[in-house]
C-alpha cells in the first residue's frame, strides 16, 4: 500500500504545531484587553486536544479526558473545597443551570465567571476540532487564516493590544501552513510521490520566499498613515446615527471612571472582579465625590487641602463622624485582584490599616478621595483593612433646625446659569408640602419611584450641544441608570436650597461564602460601579440617599421617639433589594439568584415578552441567519447524512438492521441522484448503481435482501457480514 504524507505522524505534528501556535494568537490578546486570568490552563487545554486527534484517541475517550480535564479546571479556578468532595459539584450543577435560565432569557450580563469559563473551553473545543477537520480533510485553512488577521488588526484598533508583532507572526506561520497543505493537495491529485526529495523540493523555497519577504518588509521604511486615526470618526458617527444625533455611549463598558464631564448613554456589562471584602455585610464602598454641575456632568472645583496620616490612625474624611455615638467597631478586609492605588472605604470610616509595608495615606479633603502616599509612584496597595463604625442616622435630628447658624459652603449649592427654570419648579412643587430639610430630600428620592422613570443600561441618550443633562432626563426620557438619578436628585435638592453633592464608589457586589458566624465575603465587580447622593445637615453630617430605582439605602435611620430604625432590615437585607427587574438594574451581578430562589413561571414569561419587544429586530435578525443555516444544512443534507447513517447503525444487531440500512441506502442514492426507475427491478438497479461507481457491493447487498425477503428472514445473513460493504458504498454517495 502506498505511503502517504496523511499517515506520517511528523507530518501531521508539523500541521498541529503550526495551527497551534495560530490559534494561540487568538488567546494571546485575552490577558490585555479583558481581565481573563490563568491563560495557561486554555492553552493546555488546547495542547491536549491536539494530542489526542495526533494519536487518534477513540472518540468516547477522548469526549471523556476533555470533559475531566475541564471539570478539574474549574474545579481548580472557582472552588476551595477539595476535588474529591461532592459538594462543590452539586454547587457546580446548581449554578450550571441557574446559568442556563440566564443564558436562554437574555441576561448574558448575569452568566458567572465559571459559566463564562465553561463556555470558552466548549468554544476552544469546537475550533481544535475544525482545525482538524480542515488540515486533515479538507486540506485548507485559508479562512481560518484570514479571520485570525482579521481579529488581530480589529484589536489592534479599537483595544490597547499591540498588534504589530501578533501580525507578523500570524502571516508566516498562516503562509507555512497554507503552503504546506497546499504541496499535500496537489500530491494527492496527481498522484505524486511523497519523498523527502519532493517535500524539501516544495519546502526550501516556500520557507525562502517568506524569510526573506517577511525580512524585507522588516527592515524597509514605512510611510506614515495617510488616513488619521479611524476610531473617534467612526465611533462618533456611529452614535449619531444610532440616537438621532444625541450621541451614544455604545462603545464603553460598565465601571469606575475618573472623568465625569461628560454623563449619559449605554454602556455594556462587566463583571469583572474588581475587590473582594470580607466583610459583616454589604456595603457601600465609597471613592470620591463631585461639587460642581456643568449641565452636562460632574467636574469638581481646585481644591489642593489634603490631609496625610498613617496606617492604623484615624482617618480624615467627612462621613467620619457621621453616626450615634456607641455603635461598635467593625473591620472588614479588602483585597484587589489587580495594583490598586486608591482606596475604596465604608461609610463610618475610622481607620486604615496596610499591609505590604504600605504605612501612609494623603486624603484629599474637597473630594474625601484616599490614595497611598508613596514616594514610589508605581507601588501598590492590593490589601488592606478598614476598622469603621456602620452609622445611624437620628430622624429627629435630621428634621431639627441647626442648633448655631450655619453656613452652606457655597459648591454644596452650585448650579450652572443655563439650568432650565422648569427643573427648579418641579423641585419647588415636589418639596412645597414638606417643612424640614429631611422630610423635602425624602419627597425628591420618592419622586423618582412613582413617576414613570424607568432603569436603563442601553437605551439612554446623550443631551445633544444645547440640552441640559438633567433637564432631558427629567421631563423628555426619564430612562437612564444611576448616574441619571443620582445627578437629577443632587440638582433638585440645590434647587431648593439644600446642599448636596454627587457621590461615586461601588455597591455591595455578590455574596460569595460565609467565612465564620462573623464574615462574609463578596465580589464586587466593575459591574457594582455606582452613583448617589449625600446630603449635608448642619447637625449631623452627611447623609446618604439612594434615588436610582431598584436600590435601597442601606444606611439605618433611627427614629428616637419609638427608639427603633425607620429601616428595619439589615444592611444585607438593603443590598437584596437591590436587585431591580431586567431595564432596571444598575449591576447586573448583584442579583442574589441563588439555586433556592422562587420561580415564578409568569415572571419569567413576563421577562422574555420585554427583552423580545426591545429588541425583536435584533432577534429577527438572528432568527433569519438561523433559518438560513438550517435551510443550507437541509440542502447539503445529502452530504453528511451519510456518516449519520453509518454512526446510526453501526452498533445495531437485531435481525431487522440490515433490511433497515438497505431501505436507508436506496433513499440516500436518490438523495445522491441515482434514482430507481419505475418498472425497474432491484437487481437492475443495483447493476446500474455499481456501474456508476465501479463496485460490486450493490449486487451482493441487493442479492442478501432479497435472501432476507423471498426467506421471510429464515436466513443466516448477519449484519455485521455485510455492514463493511454497507459503508464502503453509503459513503461513496457523500462526495
């Protein structure tokens, strides 16, 4: 038998290393442009596959040694309990299917991270499969190829990945291997000899020609871009057209931003794991605040007074001292999952304890910002504790006038010129009825809960050159996220006169485990990043309010008179609250959808019903290209039917099979073209078809069942007898 290059072991080495190293620049750019850790395993992964299809590892073992391989991965990413226990399996399963509702109504937003993982190694799955399909079948990987180049230079343009060497390496390997199997197909054609003389004859100079091309276009000058730099053109078009001209945020992702000037339109999920906190309960995690309105966004007045103090000495910010005086000290633990150089703290903040030697800490005293104060610019600080007291509020002191004359700082009351007069009129005729600071801050908060505003990640418009932010959110959209909310409650609340400003941090983030009766910990993700209000009363402090629809205050209100909390729930308690309906939702992670949850069939339909009437093109769209394969898969039919028919009775052994697989031949030669003419008999028919393609098999199937016929199955044919001949012919029809 002849020797061919397709049984040569090195040869089809070569083909895997190459389409290895092609398929590793697809996981290359993960580690830059998305917060994805532990490449390694995806890249074992992949290694594995390819050594088993290299040694031809039967299929239900290899189907077997992925599956472990990825359970013990995710075993290995996201559980603490030992692999041999069964309980982080049921954890596994319950959040395998919870993952599944979420996946099939559309909340791709919510999927974890090990679902997430699951999926990608499915995906890696199905490319290392058509990866061997396509070298060792069909011999081409061109469109592979392409599409690498294609995914390399798009990220090179829109992301910070570095794509100049990527894309140097893709074209010669994507060249070497496309000349390769190039020299196999036309071998095979021809009928070539495979000889090391004629491999090295077709090698040498391929490997030559795309040296010295690839040297060449090295070492040559390169003229500057004659085209600028494409992104902020398109990305400003694109927003433009996608909301009337009013812009649009499509682009950016959900999390913690430094710039604020510029506020409104969508943003897409992450939930990306910031910090995790070990913590009593949820809480609010606070970063900086903002004074100054433009009409458009947040900037915040020069202010150059800081304060710096040291680890474990109490802390200077302005919701220090805000609380009833008694509340025991609490801690709680935070550490980054990447350098972090600002500190993100709790309500009630007393002091800051670091570690990796990090000792000191510079407030900023306008914004209540604390970075780490360093010499070293690039040092970090990814752990640390916070000691805080969780604060009470006393309504009775709130709704007190100021004990002593006291006098606003003037950027708690700050709003720009251009604001429409009826933004001050609604907040007048919200707060007309109300004779305390307290009581007309309430009404504000209360106003956005029953007047038709609703929570939006995507559908939110940006105000065009002439319109004020808050003014379009309040009386042309009322659709937006916390940043809408947040901004519109501090405005109204200076309006009339009651100093207010716009905060930003982190809410509570998901529950995770319970450490001990004392502990939880929690993931807080970019996800969790949030806006609200505080409000500053002369005898108190300032206070937090939470206006964004779907979240709940966390903060206790005590009211003295009946010596009990206004709210009576606990933090944790707060936090669940927030978890808003689909459209309105600030963090989509923060939904507490554990395995034990109520289903509520109505609920659900009630989901599915909203997602398909806010995006039934989108879902046309995708149900057109769907109907399209499936109607391209129906039309090729005639093409891998076969190898179904053969999986199918392969295994099959009662005495019926091989009337059945004879039945199925006939219908698959008509698919085939070869059809039975009427008054022709089988013993026709069967000449016909092995004349066709030059076999005998026909005959001899044909002449076992009319054996199997004329006997009434009194006959001694077995299947397995003439399976192989069965195949051999069924598969001829597929080519």
């Amino acid at each position: 038998m002849r020797q061919t290059i397709r049984d040569n072991k090195g040869f089809v080495i070569i083909l895997y290393v190459f389409s290895f190293f092609l398929l590793w620049e697809w996981i290359r750019p993960l580690e830059t442009i998305t917060d994805t850790g532990n490449v390694y395993l995806f890249v074992l992964y992949i290694l594995m596959s390819f050594a088993l299809y290299l040694f031809t590892i039967r299929k239900g073992i290899d189907i077997i040694l992925k599956f472990f391989f990825i359970l013990i991965s995710l075993h290995h990413l996201y559980y603490q309990q030992p692999l041999y226990k069964w309980s982080w399996m049921m954890d596994f399963w319950g959040n395998f299917i919870h993952n599944l509702k979420r996946l099939f109504s559309g909340n791709w937003d919510l999927l974890s991270g090990e679902f997430r993982s699951l999926l990608f190694f499915i995906l890696l799955w199905l490319i290392t499969y058509l990866l061997k399909y396509w070298l060792t079948v069909r011999r081409n990987v061109f469109i592979f190829f392409v599409m690498t180049v294609i995914y390399i230079t798009i990220l090179d343009t829109f992301t910070p990945y570095r794509g100049e060497w990527p894309i140097v390496r893709t074209i010669i390997i994507g060249f070497i291997l496309l000349g390769i199997l190039h020299f196999k197909r036309i071998s095979e054609q021809n009928r070539v000899a495979n000889n090391k003389d004629n491999w090295f004859r077709w090698m040498v100079p391929l490997t030559v020609m795309i040296s010295a091309c690839t040297l060449f276009a090295l070492a040559a000058p390169k003229a500057d871009a004659i085209w600028p730099d494409p992104v902020p053109y398109i990305k400003s078009h694109v927003g433009k057209d996608k909301h009337n001209g009013k812009g649009s945020g499509g682009g950016r992702t959900v999390g913690y931003r430094s710039d604020d000037s510029q506020l409104g339109g969508p943003f897409q999920g992450d939930n990306t794991v910031v910090f995790r906190a070990k913590a009593p309960s949820r809480q609010y995690w606070r970063v900086e605040t903002r004074d100054t309105y433009t009409g458009k966004g947040w900037i915040n007045t020069e202010n150059v007074s800081t304060d710096i103090f040291s680890s474990g000495s109490l802390a200077n910010t302005s919701v220090t001292n805000s609380m009833i005086e008694g509340v025991k000290e609490e801690k709680a633990d935070i550490h980054f999952k990447r350098n972090n150089y600002t500190i993100v703290y709790p309500y009630g903040l007393l002091r800051i304890v670091g570690k990796s030697g990090m000792d000191r800490f510079i407030t900023n005293i306008g914004t209540d910002k604390i970075d780490i104060f360093s010499e070293d610019p690039k040092k970090a600080l990814n752990d640390y504790t916070v000691i805080y007291t969780s604060p009470q509020y006393s309504v009775k002191a709130l709704k007190e006038p100021p004990q002593h004359e006291f006098v606003y700082p003037s950027e708690t009351l700050q709003l720009p010129d251009t604001l429409p007069q009826r933004v001050r009129d609604l907040a007048e005729k919200i707060t007309a009825s109300k004779d305390n600071e307290y009581d007309k801050a309430k009404a504000i908060e209360q106003y956005f809960q029953m007047n038709g505003f609703v929570y939006d990640q995507k559908n939110v418009a940006i105000p065009n050159q002439n319109q004020d932010y808050v003014d379009q959110f309040l009386f042309e959209t009322k659709r937006g996220y916390c940043d809408n909310f947040s901004t519109s409650m501090v405005v109204l609340l200076r309006s009339v006169g009651i100093p207010a400003r716009w905060v930003k941090g982190y809410s509570g983030g998901d529950y995770v485990d319970t450490v001990d009766e004392m502990y939880k910990l929690y993931d807080v993700t970019n996800n969790n990043a949030h806006s609200w209000v505080e409000v500053l009363f002369p005898n108190v402090g300032w206070v937090p309010f939470e206006p964004t629809v779907g979240f709940a205050n966390n903060a206790i209100f005590k009211d003295d008179e009946e010596n009990k909390a206004v709210n009576s729930t606990t933090p944790d308690d707060q936090m669940k609250k927030n978890q808003p309906q689909k459209n309105q939702m600030e963090q989509a992670s923060q939904q507490n959808t554990s395995t034990t949850e109520k289903f509520s069939f109505k609920a659900e339909w009630n989901k599915i019903w909203n997602y398909i009437k806010l995006h039934w093109l989108r879902l046309v769209m995708i149900l057109g290209v769907l109907l399209l394969m499936v109607g391209y898969i129906y039309w090729k039919r005639s093409k891998w039917l076969p190898f179904y028919l053969v999986y199918r009775y392969r295994r099959k052994k009662d005495p019926d099979t091989f009337s059945k697989a004879y039945l199925s031949l006939l219908k698959q030669l008509e698919r085939y073209g070869i059809r039975k003419q009427n008054g022709q008999t089988l013993r026709e028919f069967a000449k016909h078809v092995d004349t066709f393609f030059e076999t005998n098999a026909m005959r001899l199937l044909t002449e076992h069942y009319e054996r199997v016929i004329y006997r009434g199955g009194q006959t001694s044919i077995k299947w397995e007898d003439t399976r192989e001949l069965w195949e051999n012919l069924i598969k001829k029809t597929s080519s």
